[in-house]
C-alpha cells in the first residue's frame, strides 16, 4: 500500500467504504496471525514518573496526583493471578521512575523468569542502555516504547527532553532490537497539531520499524496537563482523536504490518465502552491486555480520565475478555504468542 491510498483512506468517511477496509485488514489478520486473541496481563507497577509530557497524566509536575510503587509481593501476586488466569505474558508498566533501581528490576525479572512460564514485557519508557541490556540479560523478552508521533516538531513539543538527554525513541527502539526483545511501538491518535499526513507517516514507520507490536489509542484530553487544558490548534489537516480514525490506523497498521501483534487498546474501550475492544478486535487487532493491577491503585495510575474497566479486579477483567473474544467466534490464546514477526524475520535469516 503506497503512501497515497494510505492517506486516501484515513481520509475516507463513509461507512461502507471503510466496511471494505476493515474487512480486508480482518482477514489478513485471520491469514497472517490467526484466530488467536493472545492476551497479556498488564501491571502497573509505578505512577512516579520524572518526565513532563505534555499530554500524559502522570507527568512529573502533577502534585494532585497520589504516587505508588508496587512491592515485590504485590507483583508477584499479580504475576500468580496471571498464571492462574491462563495469560501467557505479563507487561510491567510505569512511568519513568528513577526510584524503581536498575538493580531492583533486574531482581524482579530474575524471579519472575525462574518461577513463572510467562513472557515479559516491559514499558518502563527510555531507560539507559546499560540498564536495558541487564534487563534482557534477566529474562525480560519485549519492550514497549511508543514512538507517540513521527512528526519531529510535535514529538519535541509533547514530549521534552530529561535535562541532559535527549530523547530519540526512534533509535531507541533499534538497540532494543539489537539486543534480543521483541519490540512494540505506537502512536495516539489526534493529538492536537497532528495532522492526517503525520498519521501517515506513523503508518510508514511502523513498515519501516518492522516492528513486532504495534498500540494505537486514541489522544484523551488530561484536563489536568498542558495539553489537556489548551485549546486544541486549529491546525487546517488536524487528524481527530474519534473511533473512527483510531480503527482505520488499526486496520491500516494490520495491512502495513500482516504479522505484527496487535492490540484492542484500553483508550479506546474508554471512548466506547460498549464496542470499542470488538471494533479493533474485527478490525486487525489480535490481542488485549486485561489489566492485573491492584484494584486500589487503578485510579492513581491516571495517563488519561475516565480510563476503562478502571474498578474492575483481575477475574472480573479475565472473564469479561473471554466472554468477548469467544462472542466473536474467536479463541483465546495459549501460550506466550511470541511474536510471528521475529518468527518469520528468524526464518528469513536461515
Ligand atoms: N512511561 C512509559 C509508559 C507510558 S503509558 C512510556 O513513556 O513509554 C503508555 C502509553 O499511554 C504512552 O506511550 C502513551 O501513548 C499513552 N498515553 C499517555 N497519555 C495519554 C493520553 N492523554 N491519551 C491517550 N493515551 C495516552
């Protein structure tokens, strides 16, 4: 799919067009990762974060927001309840917290690899290279770092640097590569000064990348952050943070990548509740992350308001997902689902 009929269809409107699009993207779905919906569990286990992104709700200079950081039994009793609850992966995510030490985590990779099947994941933002690579050395087998926009200016304007480091999630994400993890990356979709040829280019980088997940969510407005507060810019070509455009960079992002992972995001549940994890799930999408984390923490792990399932515990989540997955004649994933991607790369190579 070349560039031009990339912005032709996150251009297009009309339902029954788009009906083709998400079928197409639905079967190669079914053709290149099958009926699986693999699912992951995900646990945030910190909400300290030093970075001030300008769009997220856990950015540093958020006073009003109450911070934790999961012990290592409360971790592990989610990783448990993982395997308990037949999840093949667990996605340990945070903000970027300087108190969560390199050491401590590698400990906590360690024991997880050694007394759990489960695969993991890691979204712990940008980390220094030393760091990353002692976590690959623990047993830690996929990282996730959004890109969050290919646009250069808007990416600087959204996301400033840590004094003294640059951020090039991009290059990032190479070395991740390099060292042995799966790696996943993604956009939001409409953030304000994003334009539909910004989204494009997203698609693009995504072939590029070649990457092994892919998470599209829609932009949610942080009332209490600066992007949140200002009022959107009125750019001519400013893509829209609805449903809609969120299921055609779905449906695009399965067609530009036929073997990536996947998933049915949580900001999407949260602008549709009722039919949002179907639409991406019939759309492309083969996985959902079913959230572990302790039920009293939920609210204080705050990127955006008004976050879905937000009250729900672990079995409640499980046995929502399945009951959702199985309603769309699709099966529930056994094992790790490591990525068909790196498989075929792997294959490739020999
Ligand atoms: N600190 C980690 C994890 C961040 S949370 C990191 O930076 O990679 C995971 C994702 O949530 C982010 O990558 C971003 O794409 C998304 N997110 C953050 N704020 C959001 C908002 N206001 N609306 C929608 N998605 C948001």
């Amino acid at each position: 799919m070349n560039r031009q009929e990339i912005v032709a269809w996150l251009e297009e409107t009309a339902d029954s067009r788009l009906a083709e699009l998400f079928h197409r993207a639905d079967e190669v779905r079914a053709s290149c990762v099958g009926d699986e919906v693999h699912l992951r569990g995900l646990i945030e286990i910190s909400s300290h974060c030093e970075r001030q992104c300008t769009y997220c709700g856990l950015r540093r200079d958020r006073r009003a927001l109450s911070r934790y950081r999961l012990s290592d039994e409360e971790i592990f009793d989610c990783a448990r309840l993982a395997v308990n609850l037949g999840y093949g992966t667990v996605v340990l995510q945070s903000g970027e917290d300087d108190g969560q030490t390199a050491d401590w985590l590698t400990g906590i990779i360690r024991r997880l690899r050694a007394t759990t099947p489960l695969a993991i994941t890691l979204s712990l933002g940008e980390r220094p290279d030393d760091e990353l690579v002692a976590f690959r050395e623990a047993g830690a087998d996929r990282y996730l770092l959004r890109f969050e926009t290919s646009d250069p200016d808007l990416y600087r304007r959204i996301h400033p640097d840590r004094p003294g480091r640059r951020s090039d999630r991009l290059s990032l994400l190479r070395r991740l590569r390099d060292w042995g993890y799966e790696i996943g990356s993604g956009v939001m979709v409409g953030i304000p000064g994003q334009t539909i040829d910004s989204l494009a280019s997203d698609l693009e980088l995504f072939r590029t990348l070649d990457l092994d997940m892919i998470g599209v969510g829609p932009f949610l407005a942080h009332p209490d952050t600066p992007l949140g507060v200002r009022a959107a810019r009125s750019e001519p070509r400013q893509a829209e943070s609805s449903e809609q455009m969120t299921l055609k960079m779905v449906a695009l992002a399965r067609l530009v990548c036929p073997r990536a992972n996947i998933p049915s995001t949580t900001a999407l549940a949260t602008i549709d509740p009722t039919g949002g994890r179907e639409a991406a799930l019939l759309c492309g999408a083969n996985v959902w992350m079913p959230n572990l984390t302790p039920v009293q923490y939920r609210e204080s792990y705050e990127i955006y308001p008004g976050k879905a399932c937000v009250h729900d515990d672990a079995q409640r989540c499980a046995r929502c997902a399945a009951g959702r997955i199985r309603s769309l004649g699709r099966r529930i994933g056994v094992g790790r689902g490591d990525s068909p991607a790196l498989r075929a790369r792997r294959e490739g190579a020999t």
